[in-house]
C-alpha cells in the first residue's frame, strides 16, 4: 500500500514540475511562434517581403444623422466643402467625421501604413499607423482610418508605408474644409 502511495506521490510531483516547466519555459515558446506565424512578425526578417505601393487616398463623409457615407470627394472637381458639420455645401448633410481609405496595391506582402493628418498652419491633427495584409491573389487592399471633428479647416492627408522593405514615398492629398457666416 505505501509503494502506491509513493508512486502516486511521485507522479504527481512530476506532474506539477513538468506543468511548471511548460508553463514557464514551452508555452511561452509557442506562443511567441504561434504570434510570428499570425502576425507575419518574422516575414521582413527572412526577406518574404512582396512589392506593395499606395495607389491612392480616398475621403468619404460620415453623415451623423443617417450613419450613411458619400462617395469619394477626392474625385469631384469643383467640390464646396462650406459648413459641413450643418450640411451645407456639397456636404449633402450634416458631417463631423472623415472616413479615409488608403488604397494599397501588391502582392504576397505585410506591413503599416500611416497617415498624418495637419490643418493650413501645419498643426499636426490626426496620426495613426494601421497593419495591412495583402496575399495570393488578392492585389488591393484598403487601409481605413476615421477622422472625428472634421468640416471646418483645411486638411492634408499624407498616408506612407512604413517599416522595413518598403520605399519611402508618400502620398498626399487635401481636403477643402472651411466654415464661415
């Protein structure tokens, strides 16, 4: 009887020093190569870099009151952006926020990209960096950021990819906010 009472003893000490062992040492182990294969963290070091290049940056605005979007108002030529937090101008309806997608064209890639968003005196407004994936046979990708507390000023949107592998070249574009009586 006490050989089975030391046998369960031992087995259960070397359970728990085993379960130590893993939970200290393996699990973390797996985990942090569970993160690399999810997150691609270890794509830019073995050089499994694909071309991508930020074709365009496109600006839509969020109606408040419908929780609707307008088209692209990057595209109009002759927009009036007067007084869009209450709807005037081409505004079609009150708006306070901005949705911006960055167009990304590439193939088999992974990396950030970043906007920085400043009024006319250069005041820095908004900055944000967001991942993007782009793989097998998809060849675009669009990156979204929400600008909150927009209408009234002049902004310029400069979005660039960022990290390593990737060619410095920014895009901007403006957007022709004002406000007035």
């Amino acid at each position: 009887m006490k050989k089975y009472i030391y046998l369960v003893l031992i087995t259960l000490v070397l359970g728990i020093a085993l379960g130590v062992i893993y939970e200290r040492y393996i699990s973390v182990a797996i985990h942090e190569k569970l993160d690399d294969i999810a997150f691609n963290k270890k794509m830019e070091s073995r050089g499994y870099q694909g071309e991508a290049k930020i074709e365009a940056i496109r600006a839509y605005l969020f109606h408040d009151h419908t929780g609707s979007i307008t088209g692209n108002i990057l595209e109009k030529r002759d927009l009036v952006l007067w007084n869009t937090p209450i709807g005037e101008g081409d505004a079609g309806g009150n708006s306070n926020s901005t949705l911006i997608a960055v167009e990304i064209t590439g193939r088999d890639v992974a990396g950030k990209v970043k906007i920085d968003v400043s009024d006319e005196a250069q005041n820095e407004i908004f900055k944000q960096t967001r991942e993007f994936w782009i793989y097998d046979n998809d060849r675009k990708f669009y990156v979204p950021f929400i600008l909150p507390i927009t209408g009234c000023k002049k902004l310029t949107v400069t979005a660039k990819l960022v990290g390593k592998g990737f060619s410095p070249s920014a895009i901007s574009q403006t957007i022709p906010f004002d406000c007035g009586e």
